[in-house]
C-alpha cells in the first residue's frame, strides 16, 4: 500500500486560481475570426475549384530512380537532387548540431540521435533547393529513421537539424473508401490535430530577416520567391507524392518505402504575397499519394485538413513520426 | 457579421480567457499558451455550426488543446528563422517564465499525462470517466496518473523542490 502524501485536490484548484498572476493581453477577437475564415476559406475553395488547379511545370532537376516511373506524368517536375555525394549528404546530418531522439514515450535524447543510426546509415530520399538539403535517413540495423536538414550556404538562416525516430511504429487500420487507411476515433485525434510543425509542406521565405511581426510580414512579402519543403515517413505503400504549391505547379517528391523529402523553390505570386503580408503561411494545394502501381491512394485537395467520416486524406496515411505512442 | 459568426464571438469572448488558462497550466508558457489556443479556436470556427448546436463547442476546444499539446514538444527541432518565423500576432514580451508561479513550476516538472490529468480532474473538475475520454486512456491510468501526480506536487511543494524553471524538465518528459 502506497502512504505517500498526496496534495489535497481543493488545496491544488484553489492554489492553482491563484497561480496565472497578471496576464498577458489576449490578441484581438478579429485575429481569431481571421485565423478561423481563412481556415475555413481554404477548406471551400480547395474543394470547390479543385478541378481547375493548375498544373504547371518546373523544367529543374534530374530524374530520381526511386519513384516509380509508371506513377510520373512527364508535366510534372521531379524532386531536384543534391549535387553532393550520398556519403556527403549523410556526413553533413552526423554532426550531431541539433540533434533530438524522440521515442513513444515522449523521452527525447539529445545525445542518443547520431549514435542510434549507426555507423553506416542509409540515405533513403534527399531534394535541395538553394539554401537547405532535406533527407531521410535509416539506420544500419533498420531499427531507426531520421529526417534532416541543413543549409546549403552560410549564414543563410537554416538550422542544421536531425531528428531520430524508432521505425517500429505502425498505425490501427481498416477499411476506408475501399482502402486499409487510419479512421480517428475523432476529430481532435493528435495526429490529425497537429500543431504549428506538422509533418505537411510548409511555406516559408528565403530572404534573411532581423525585423520580426508585421514589418516582418512586410518584407517578406517583397521577397523574390517562397520556399515549400517537407520530410516525413509515411506508411510504406506510399510510393510517390505530387505535391501542388501555392503558385499552382505540381512537384514530384523523392519518395522510397514511405520515406519522402520535398523541397521547391517557386517564385512569389501577388495572391501568395498578399498571404504573407498578413502574416499567413499558404499550404500546399494539393497532394497526391500513389501506390507502387501507379494507382492513386489518395488526393487531398485540402492538405492537413481532416477528412469527414469514411473519406480519405493524406492523413488516413499519417506520419509515422507523429504515430510513436 | 453573420448570426453564427456573432456566436462565436459571444464564445470567445466569454471562454477565452479560461481556454487560455487551461493551456497555460498544461504547458507552463503563455506564449505556447496562446498559441494553442489559436490553433484551437481556428478549428473550431470551422466546426462552429455541427458543434454548437450540439452544446460541444468547449469540450472541443479544450480536447483540441489538451491533445495537441501532447505533441507539441515533439517536432520543435526544425525552427529556424530565414522567413515567416511568427504567422500570428506576436505576443507581448513582458511574460516570461519567471513570473511563473511555484505551482505552474511543479506542474510543469510532473510527466505530460500526469500533469494534463490532474489539470483535468482536479481544476476542471471532470470526473475520471470524462477525463479518460478526454485523453483517450483508460480510467485505471486516470486514476493512476492522479494519486501519483498529486503526491508529486505535494513533495515538490512541501519540501521547497521546485526546480529553477524548467531545469528538470525535459528529463520529466
């Protein structure tokens, strides 16, 4: 029998309204009427214009081998590859700068990541742009899988990072739209909820920045071109990813076994300006997830948002980063 | 502005306060806090209509928080700063975590589950079935969670162990 004291709970809830202390100001109630149209706007014209999306082509990069070739429309660009080596690209995410091992428990370790790839880790997909590097990476003894980036030039505002994941993770499935996907239970499901760094392509602006808030949204703005990347591990059936940006072009991803790093470099459109003037960060338009057959799996015209019951989206086929518990 | 958008306002400015509490005694941060809360008001705008007319609008809202908090810790490697490193209002910069009370410290100090159940069931109250469900675990590891967390915070509070901010904490994970 356990005799430790414990806390009196009357004495936690009222010692608790006593702990918030002065507060800071809540942004404006029209910020959280924005944040709500805007979600709401995306999740209607995706779906309403989805037949018109544009589908454009990017003429850059070199054919990867590991997507399969039937999957691969010739208008649509592949993932542009690294000019550095396999062996440079894997030296490059060894450093151990910013290193985090996160496990099913929630333990993080920094100190374990580099270690628990092993000696000889397997570069499983890359893409570059400019100014970073995307890869995955598996261990030697497959029991590990990490996502990396880091920056192709100094001082340019990327931070080196690798995060190391166990590969033993699966997700409950059943039946959806006639295919074995992931039904949350419902709608709040962590992995559908997400947070700020969810596993999705995400916008961002190249031009290096001091300024921070709206002069900050201001000059971004100006910026010549956005940046779209994105890692993830998703479940192995995933062979191919397209990937449409907020300029309307469709991008291949260099995918393999459910591994995938996407990385593009499109140039600023007034709408997409007009979006990060106003502090928002437009997300894909569409993503396409096809078997090793070429068969489509699923094509989420609305990114990130979740499906209704019995419908499918790419989170039917979730991040297995985000699937550790 | 239309009629259910008018309710909305109505909900927000009467709970927005509260949610942001929640958040903040889950996460020890105002700003994570307000984040959150963000993110959860914005989903639940677009779920206005089905949820407030079945009267759920802040159960969803607080299993939107208390559930993506759980996985906020997890990707936070990647930041960095070459663009759009805010998309939201910045929030003023006069709180930080030194104003924290001792107990938002000790709370802050217990695991993620612990900490989110005895939030749960001993501040708002929820009874050990709701706040199971809440949490999607079982009401044995509700209960579990909530004799082991409160006799955490009560040896951090009694014996003055409450760490400088956050020093324990990504051990406590």
């Amino acid at each position: 029998m356990n005799d430790q004291k414990i806390l009196d709970p009357a004495e936690f809830a009222a010692r608790l309204n006593d702990s918030f202390g002065t507060e800071p100001l809540h942004a404006p109630f029209a910020d959280d009427v924005r944040r709500g149209r805007k979600r709401l706007r995306r999740r209607r014209v995706t779906a309403s214009l989805a037949t018109l999306a544009a589908v454009g082509v990017v003429g850059t990069g070199v054919a990867t081998m590991q997507t399969p070739s039937s999957v691969r429309p010739a208008e649509v660009a592949p993932a542009a590859q690294p000019e550095l080596t396999e062996a440079e690209i894997l030296a490059q995410c060894s450093t151990g700068e910013n290193a985090l091992f996160l496990d099913g428990t929630g333990q993080r370790d920094e100190g374990d990541a580099v270690r628990l790839l092993g000696e000889r880790p397997t570069l499983m997909t890359s893409a570059v742009i400019d100014n970073r590097t995307h890869a995955t990476l598996r261990s030697e003894d497959g029991e590990y899988w990490g996502e990396c980036q880091f920056r192709n030039t100094p001082d340019n505002g990327v931070k080196n990072a690798l995060a190391v994941y166990p590969t033993a993770v699966d997700f409950p499935r059943r039946t959806v739209a006639g295919v074995q996907a992931y039904q949350p239970a419902n709608e709040a499901d962590p992995r559908f909820t997400g947070g700020p760094d969810s596993p999705l392509p995400s916008l961002e602006v190249p031009c290096v920045s001091l300024l921070s808030g709206e002069e900050r949204w201001a000059v971004d703005a100006k910026c010549p071109q956005f940046t779209m990347t994105w890692t993830d591990r998703r479940p192995a059936e995933v062979a191919a990813v397209k990937v449409v940006t907020p300029d309307g072009k469709a991008s291949w991803a260099d995918v393999r076994e459910g591994y995938l790093s996407f990385a593009y470099t499109g140039d600023m459109t007034p709408e997409i300006a007009a979006q990060v003037a106003r502090g928002e960060a437009p997300g894909a338009k569409r993503v396409v997830f096809y078997d090793a057959a070429g068969e489509v799996l699923v094509d989420d015209r609305d990114p990130g948002e979740v499906p209704g019951r019995g419908e499918l989206s790419i989170l039917s086929f979730p991040s297995l980063a985000w699937w550790l518990e | 502005m239309r009629r259910s958008e008018t309710e909305f306002a109505t909900f927000v400015a009467a709970r927005r306060p509260h949610l942001r509490r929640i958040a903040y005694a889950l996460c020890g941060d105002w700003h994570q806090a307000e984040d959150l809360v963000q993110t959860a008001l914005a989903k639940l705008y677009v779920a206005w209509p089905r949820l407030h007319k079945q009267g759920a609008e802040e159960a969803y809202t607080r299993r939107i928080m208390v559930r993506a908090n759980i996985d906020e810790s997890r990707r936070p490697w990647r930041r960095e700063s070459p663009g759009l490193d805010h998309h939201d209002r910045a929030m003023d910069a006069d709180h930080s975590e030194d104003d924290r009370s001792e107990l938002i410290q000790a709370l802050q100090q217990l695991p993620p589950m612990q900490r989110k159940v005895v939030v749960l069931r001993h501040w708002l109250d929820l009874s050990v079935e709701q706040t199971a469900g809440e949490l999607d675990i079982s009401t044995g590891t509700v209960k579990s969670h909530t004799s082991r967390g409160l006799a955490a915070l009560h040896r951090l509070l009694s014996a003055g162990d409450v760490d400088a901010v956050g020093a324990e904490r990504t051990r406590s994970l």
